[in-house]
C-alpha cells in the first residue's frame, strides 16, 4: 500500500478556501486517491476520490499532480462544521480491501 | 439516502463478559467492513465480508469473530473482553461485484464500547 503524508494540522478561516494537501509519492498506477473526514468521534465520512483527473462535487474539488505524486482537497468555502480530521487514503478500486487510515490532517476552521 | 445503521450505539460490558455489535449495510451493498478505532487512535481494519464469506482480514484478535448472515448485515462478537477493548467500533458497506468492490465505503456511525 502506498504510504501518504499528511501536515498533523492547519488552521482556516471561516468562508475561506481551505486547502489540504497529501503527498503519495509510492502510489501505484492503479490505486486511486480517496479523502475521508472524521468529525470527532463520529463515522469516517466519504468526500471524493480521483484516479488522475481532477474531480469536484458538492462537498470539495480534488487536484491531482500529473505525476500522481500528490494531491490537494479544496473545501471552497470552510464551515466551522468542517472542522474534523481528513485522511487521504491510496485504495485500489475493485479490490474489496481494508482503507488503511494514516494520521491525517486535524483542520480547524476558525470563526 | 438510507445509511448504514449500528446498534447498539453504546454498550457497557465488564471484563470477561461477551459483546454483539450489528451492523446493517445500506440497501443493495453486500460488503461488509469492521473498524476499531481506539482512544486518540485512527481507525484501524479488522475484518471483511463478501456475500457472507470472510473476504479480508486485519489485526483481529482470536476472541472476536464475525459473520455476515443472508440479508447481508454482519455481526461482531467479542468474547473475554479486555479494557484495552474499549473503543469506537465502526461499520463500513459497499457495493461490490463478483467479489471486487466497484464502490466507495460508506461508514456507520459506530458502537462505542466501554469495557469497565
């Protein structure tokens, strides 16, 4: 499984653009990028996820490098609800496997 | 959109005693997906089911088993329990095809289990 890393925490001004980024620099051709959210003690919650392109729907826009090498999740205009730590996780699609969580990213979102 | 659904959402069980969690998947998802997520920890995999055959396995230990039965829920069952067994226990569904999930994970919204 490709190994990620994630800044332990950022900070983001309400109604600002928050953006998180995640590198996976050992990703392979066929797994792609998927970003989770965990409010505190509540179930991880799906984002978005992308293979190459990037990708954007109601909740956040995803940027992936051309190399594939990292990514960026973009939260447009950050809630204090957004607050929560978000997990950028390699998965192969297809494969029925575990989502291994690394650290992630606590984000603050600041009145 | 139905959810996946856990229950109970909170037990309180002491040491050597038994513990069932359920899980229901969202409707039409036939994996299931168990998680453990301790104190300060990150979720961590525990186990796996694919059309009620265990499909993948993580760091489980020996005195907790699973099944997925017929109408595709699952249920967790730990024996012995220890207090280091205290933790969020998640569930997670998705849609798969001849044993290959082609779908995201969609997580429930946890037991919380305190073992006293």
């Amino acid at each position: 499984d490709a190994k990620t890393t994630q800044p332990p925490s950022m900070d983001c001004a309400e109604g600002r653009a928050a953006n998180l980024p995640c590198n996976h620099s050992t990703i392979s051709g066929n797994e792609y990028v998927y970003w989770y959210r965990q409010i505190h003690s509540q179930g991880p919650q799906y984002i978005i996820h992308g293979l190459k392109n990037n990708e954007t729907n109601e909740m956040a826009s995803l940027i992936i490098t051309e190399d594939r090498k990292s990514s960026t999740l973009i939260l447009p205009h950050a809630t204090l609800r957004d607050t929560a730590v978000y997990y950028c996780i390699p998965w192969v699609s297809g494969s029925a496997r575990q989502l291994t969580f690394g650290s992630g990213t606590q984000l603050t979102v600041l009145p | 959109a139905a959810g996946v659904i856990q229950s109970p959402r909170h037990l309180i069980k002491e040491k050597r005693e038994t513990a069932t969690l359920k899980c229901y998947p969202i409707p039409r998802h036939d994996t299931v997906y168990w998680y453990q997520q301790g104190p300060g920890q990150d979720p961590q995999f525990l186990i796996s089911f694919y059309e009620k055959m265990q499909s993948d396995k993580g760091s489980i230990p020996d005195r907790f088993s699973a099944q997925q039965f017929s109408d595709y829920h699952s249920e967790l069952n730990m024996s012995s329990l220890e207090l280091g067994d205290s933790a969020l226990y998640f569930c997670a569904s998705s849609f798969s095809r001849g044993g290959r999930s082609t779908d995201t994970q969609y997580f429930g919204p946890g037991t919380r289990l305190t073992v006293l």
